[in-house]
C-alpha cells in the first residue's frame, strides 16, 4: 500500500494525530476501534491498539485508514485484541518516517512489567534527549519523539509507574496529550501549556480518554470534563485519581483545533467547535464585507465558518463546489495525461449556482495557496463575474513545531507575500483574512491579550509558548538514517 499525501489538497495543514483509551469494560478493543474511527480525521496514515486483560499484552499496528486495520473485514484482529483495558491511535506524521515501526501505540516490556503509550503532538527536545540516551547505550527501534518518552521511563529508579513518567515528563518540553497503559492502570496527560486536547468520559463503570468528544459520542458515552493543562489522571479498580505534577503554566491551547482540526461536531475547552467557526465567519463578514451575490464554502471545511458569513452579511448561502468524497489521501496516482484535470478529482464547480454570479469563496487557510489558485479559476470557469475570498483565520506566517505537520516557513505563501500579492498569484478580485483580534473576539475573548495570550496561535504570531530546542539548535527533524523499503 503507498501512502501519500493528495497534491490537491495540501493548502492546508494537516492534522497532528489522535489518541483513545479505555479502562474497565469487557469490549475495550472495539470501544476503542469505534473511537478512532470518529477520530480518522486527525490521522489517516496509520492505525494502532493495544489491549491487556491484566496479564497479556494484546497489539495490531498497521499502515492505512482505522477501517482498514480494525474493520469488519478484520475480526479475526478484533478477537485476539482481549482485554479490560485498551490504547489506540491513529497517526499523521509530524516527526519520523510513514513507516510501520512508527506506528503508535508504542509497547515495551519494563522493570514493572508490561507498558504502552500512544502520544498526540511533538517534544520539541527530543532530538536532544535522544542523542544523550543513545551516548548511555539506549538503543532505538523507531524514528519517532515517542520512543523517548519510553526509555526515560526505562531508566528512571523511581517506585511507581506514574513516578517515572512524572520523572520522565519532567525531562521533555513541547505541546502534547499522552494515554499510557500499564496491566492495571490507564494513565492520561496534557503538557502544562494545554496546547493539544484531551477530554474524560464515562460508559457504565468503564472511563475513557480520547482527543475529541466525537470518540465518546460515537459509542454512547457521557462526556466528563476536559483534563486540565498539566493534569495527570490515574485510572484504575480505585476509579479516577487526578495530579498535578508540573509547575503551573498560562493555558495556551492550540486555537487550530477550533478553525480547522477538530470535528465539528466535537466540544472542546468548553466551546462548541460549530459554533466557534460559524462566529468565525460572521466576524470575518464584519471585518471584510463586500458586495457579492452568494457565499460559497470551500468544502468541507469551509462550511460552518461560510454559514456564518452568509448570516452576518445577510447574503444567501449555497454549495457551489461539491466535493467528491470518495478521493481520500490514499488514492491511484494520476497519470500525467489527466494530472492538469488537478482540483477537480476532489472538487467540482457547481454551475447553477455560480454562473453570472459574484461569489465570496470561504475557507479555512491558505499554507501554500496551490489548492486555492485551482479552487478560484474552476470557479470562474463556471461563470462567476468576481471572485472574492475570505479566509476564516488570520494569514499562517509560521510553522508550527508542536504536533501539526506544516511546510518550512520559506513554502507559506503568507510568509513570501503580501494580502495583496497573494491575491494577485490566486486570481481572486479580493483577498481578506480574519485579524488576529477578530479571531479572539468570536472565541468570546475581548482581543489577543499580547502580554499573556489565550491561545496559542504561533502559526499567526510567531509566538511559540514552548522552547523550540531542537529547531534553534540546528537539528535535523529526521531521527535516523534507517529507511524502508515500500
């Protein structure tokens, strides 16, 4: 199976991975297939469960979608993932190589007994931590930041499994979610900034943690509470115990989940993720209205932040692009022949609604504006008088290094260029984006507090929270020099 990334769908950034975890239910190996599948969005590459029954340690890892590893086509997986308890991810890689040795969740066998960990972000030390575990001996089987978390828990002295990995915790920095199992206990842990999520909820006795509320709702659970940044939650026969081992820091939650990773239909940090990209567009409306005929969705994810903007500027909302569904990242490669047909393999122009028309195009970003060129001159080929574009989040100037894959900064167009160039290169009559205190404003925030900001938002402001120790140190993002044959 080749994995790829669509060439046709790279002006945006792409989702960092997600995380699953279960205690105390007979089933917990499909509850937690259910969960990632409500989660696919965050991670489409590979697919991972870990399962104990308190004694035996249960794995399928495997490359591809959640459905093709844990499907109905695999239940002879499914029976021999026995167990109370479970882990599982689903990956898009940020750090390490699309390869199956970096499949999560990661497992060992430890002076304690049994261990797996499945992890949602980027250390931003890793590189350094590495290359001193390896100078002492450790030996490294993937080419992930992972990995590094498990052999400092290897190493630590300490008496109990939450004490060596606070100890080991303590050790590395970056934006992060971790769900750790051992034979009895499922562990779970946010970074103190809180930059990626993590949410608790509860199915009969059994508890879970996952990435997303979508992975409770999916399997009928009730959703608890958030896990507070820099909380550790100890789940066992005790039921929920909770920790706060790290010294205090100001919140900083990625305000990308809100415009562009999460599900919809998710709540996270309180918000309902709809209704945040719907206010998105009605200030973005505020901010940037211009006479037009009808408001036009990016599908999909152009779609809750256009109703917005249909709305606030009192214009009628339609679908004029319809997407094709079927056209995922793991898809037959175009021969060059048909490659020009580009865009149209994802998108399609709706002519009725677009033609002798001027059209506000909404989407979420632009990374690389390839996509967005594409988008506009289908849609004028359809017969739109103007295009004008709106874009539901401030320009992306930066990289991010906390779990998000996203190009070099010199490949962001929003880096090279000006609103105004960047409208030229796209072919749009206007070009606006959202200001970064009109986005604080729809997440109910009077304006960006600069001093402490709410969010983070690093990709916008060049802010980072958290040290970028192996960036600044010149090191390379590539962990070995082990490669695969596909």
């Amino acid at each position: 199976m080749t994995l790829t990334t669509s060439p046709y769908d790279d002006d945006h950034l792409h989702e960092e991975c997600a995380i699953y975890g279960i205690f105390g239910t007979s089933d917990a190996a499909a509850h937690t297939a259910l969960g990632l599948h409500a989660l696919q969005h965050r991670g489409q590459e590979a697919a991972g469960i870990v399962a104990t029954d308190g004694t035996t340690f249960n794995v399928h890892r495997g490359l591809g979608h959640v459905g093709e590893n844990f499907g109905e086509d695999n239940q002879e997986v499914m029976d021999q993932l026995v167990g109370h308890s479970a882990i599982g991810h689903t990956r898009y890689s940020t750090t390490g190589e699309t390869a199956l040795r970096n499949v999560q969740p990661l497992f060992a066998d430890l002076e304690f007994g049994g261990f797996a960990l499945c992890h949602n972000g980027n250390l931003t030390n890793a590189l350094q931590v590495r290359e001193g575990l390896v100078r002492q001996g450790s030996i490294f089987q993937s080419t992930m930041d992972t990995e590094v978390i498990i052999h400092l828990i290897a190493r630590s002295r300490r008496a109990s499994v939450v004490d060596r990995l606070v100890e080991a915790m303590n050790q590395v920095e970056g934006g992060y979610s971790l769900i750790c199992m051992s034979k009895d206990t499922l562990i779970g842990l946010r970074d103190p900034f809180g930059v990626r999520p993590l949410v608790l909820g509860k199915i009969g006795e059994a508890y879970i943690l996952c990435s997303e509320t979508c992975g409770l709702d999916i399997i009928g659970a009730d959703f608890v509470r958030d896990i507070n940044p820099g909380e550790l939650v100890v789940i066992d026969g005790k039921g929920v115990r909770s920790f706060f081992p790290f010294r205090p820091r100001q919140s900083r939650f990625c305000i990308f989940e809100y415009i562009y990773f999460a599900r919809p239909d998710s709540m996270v940090e309180g918000h309902s993720v709809y209704a945040a990209r719907k206010g998105i567009g009605s200030e973005l409306a505020r901010e940037s209205g211009v006479d037009a005929d009808v408001v036009v969705p990016v599908p999909d994810s152009g779609v809750p932040a256009a109703i917005g903007y249909a709305e606030a500027s009192g214009l009628p909302f339609e679908l004029g692009i319809i997407r094709n569904h079927y056209v995922g990242r793991t898809f037959i490669q175009p021969t060059d022949k048909v490659r020009h047909l580009g865009v149209k393999l994802k998108h399609n122009a709706n002519r009725g609604q677009l033609e002798g028309k001027r059209v506000i195009l909404v989407d979420d970003s632009i990374v690389r504006g390839t996509t967005s060129t594409k988008i506009v001159e289908m849609v004028r080929q359809a017969g739109a008088t103007e295009v004008h574009m709106r874009i539901a989040s401030p320009p992306t100037t930066h990289s991010c290094f906390y779990g998000v894959d996203t190009p070099e900064r010199e490949k962001l167009l929003a880096a090279q260029m000006s609103v105004e160039e960047m409208a030229e290169k796209i072919g749009v009559d206007s070009l606006a984006f959202i200001s970064i205190d009109g986005l604080y404003r729809a997440m109910g925030e009077a304006a960006r507090n600069n001093d402490q900001p709410q969010f983070c938002d690093a990709c916008f402001t060049g802010d980072y929270p958290i040290a970028l120790t192996d960036y600044n140190g010149g090191r390379t993002r590539q962990l070995s020099l082990l490669a695969e044959a596909s």
